[in-house]
C-alpha cells in the first residue's frame, strides 16, 4: 500500500527533471546564452522622418520565442540589448536625433546602445548634435560595456571626408582607446568590437588586428555598406550588419553567444524569414563566456 501511494509523487518528479534537464540543454533558452540583435545605417532624414525603422522595431520586439532554422536548433531568446553601428541620421539634425531617440527609447521594448558613424558627424557641414546625444546616453563617443561574460567595445572611429572615399582607416585616438582597454580587460574573456566601419572599408585591417594582441576577440561588428556580410581574416570573425533604410533588403542581424559557439544570423523582416545565403551567415566556434565572468558583469565604461 505505501508503494502504491508513493508511486504517483515520484514519478511526476521525476518526469520535471527531465525536462529540466531537457530545456538546460538547449543554447537558445538556457541561461549561459547571450542573445542581442545588430543593426546599422538607419539613416533617419534630415526632416526628422523614421517610418522606414518602425517595421524593424516591431520585427525586433516580435522576435523573441521565434523557432531559430532547423539547422541552427533552439528559439531566439530576448535581447539584452540592440546594438546600432552609425549612420544613425542622413545629417544630424536635431529633428533626426528626436526622432531616433523617440524610437529606440519607447518603441523599442530593449536597451540600446549606438556608435556613430560618419553620417552622424556631419560630413562638410559638422553638427555636435548627434555626438552630444550618443556622450550623454553613453558617457562617451567610445565606451565599453559588460553584458554576459562578454566585454563590448564600442569603437568610435573619427572620419575624414577629404579623403573622399567610404574606404578609410581605423583612426589612431580609436586604436589608442582600443589597446588601452584590451590591456584591462582579464585574460580570457571574450571581447567583442563594434564600429561603424565593415571589413570591407578598413583600409588599415593588418593595424586593427594588432591592436588585438592576445586578446580573445571573438568577433568584430561594423556597418556602413548597409548589407549583412560574413569575413574571416587572421583568425578573426568580421560580421557587417545590414541596414533598414528603405532600398536595403529588410533585415537585422540576431547574435547568441554561448560558452563554446558564437551565431551571427540575419532576419528579413519584410519577408518574415531567416537569411539562408551561408555567406552571410555566422555559426562557429569560439572560447566563449564562463560562469566567472558571467559574474564579474560591469556598468558601461566611457573613454579614458
């Protein structure tokens, strides 16, 4: 008789634990995953005009708990955050930032962080307006900041327009920045660099990869030529994450980080579906986040 009544308690139990284990196992939905979306050049107009971002952000708010490709396995978990590269406005006018800020701050259902990229500078006509936003929300133009065990570096790069070319190099004040904050950062953790420049456009890649040094940099992120590419160069991921504005293809990129694989993944929001050209695509291995420094998360950090 007491078998009996015990029977029916144990195996419930039991069948919670192994579901438990079940759902732990999954790299999309357990706790050691690190998801975050990116996106660049969203090119806000002059007049203040943002339709074309709406369809992006509501994509990005929708997107959580959508079944990653067969191949890939696991649903997309939330965000930490959003990521944004540059270009953030066609000419930073003050109608542009409002508008951006409007967005990505109320529509947005995620934090947000941005660097800016050349358009935001203002070319031949410069404006601190953007600039001056993008220092207050972030303390600087360049900045780090710790999310999962993994150190981003947002890597402003100034431009200079007498070149008149989109080619350009990484600027020494940022390779400073960069070497300053690699050499603080503990050995090990993964370290992600994000700038508004694609591996495309750095002219100077061999000086940008030094700077890396021993470093474990997992992955560099850039913008610019507002499509979704995927480089490897000197043993480094170099992923370009695509653009919103109204003749690009419609997609943003969503990032999971995992203690061992790293997955860069574009999703086409006009057509409700995920990327499937491989070479645009990102899934590989990496030394990826530990337990330790998950723990040791920071605030973001500004410019020295």
């Amino acid at each position: 008789m007491i078998a009996r009544k015990t029977c029916p308690i144990i195996i419930p139990l039991l069948l919670a634990w192994l579901l438990s284990l079940g759902h732990a196992a999954d790299p999309a939905s357990g706790p050691a995953a690190l998801t975050f979306f990116g996106w660049s050049d969203q090119h806000v107009s002059v007049q203040g005009d943002g339709a074309h971002l709406i369809p992006a952000i509501d994509a990005m708010n929708a997107l959580p708990g959508r079944p990653y490709p067969e191949a890939v396995g696991g649903t997309v978990g939330k965000p930490a955050f959003v990521l944004g590269l540059g270009d953030i406005t066609e000419w930073p006018s003050r109608a542009a930032k409002d508008t951006y800020e409007e967005l990505v701050t109320k529509r947005l259902k995620f934090p947000s962080f941005d660097v800016a990229g050349n358009h935001d500078i203002g070319g031949l006509s410069p404006s601190e307006t953007v600039l001056d936003w993008l220092r207050q929300r972030h303390g600087a133009l360049r900045y780090t900041f710790e999310k999962g065990g993994v150190c981003f570096i947002a890597l402003f790069s100034e431009y200079d327009e007498s070149l008149n070319n989109p080619a350009q190099p990484i600027s020494k004040p940022a390779l400073d920045y960069l070497r300053k904050t690699l050499a603080k950062v503990p050995q090990g953790r993964p370290v992600v660099v994000a700038t508004h420049l694609c591996f495309d456009a750095i002219t100077n890649r061999d000086e940008l990869v030094d700077a890396f040094g021993a470093a474990n940099v997992i992955l560099v992120l850039g913008g610019h030529y507002h499509k979704a590419t995927v480089h490897r160069y000197r043993g480094i991921n170099f992923v370009q994450l695509p653009s919103p504005e109204p003749k690009s293809s419609g997609e943003f990129t969503v990032l999971r980080i995992t203690a061992d694989r790293l997955l860069a993944l574009p999703f086409n929001y006009r057509t409700n579906e995920w990327a499937s050209d491989k070479r645009n695509i990102l899934d590989t291995a990496i030394q990826g986040p530990t337990q330790a420094t998950r723990e040791t998360d920071g605030s973001t950090k500004p410019s020295p």
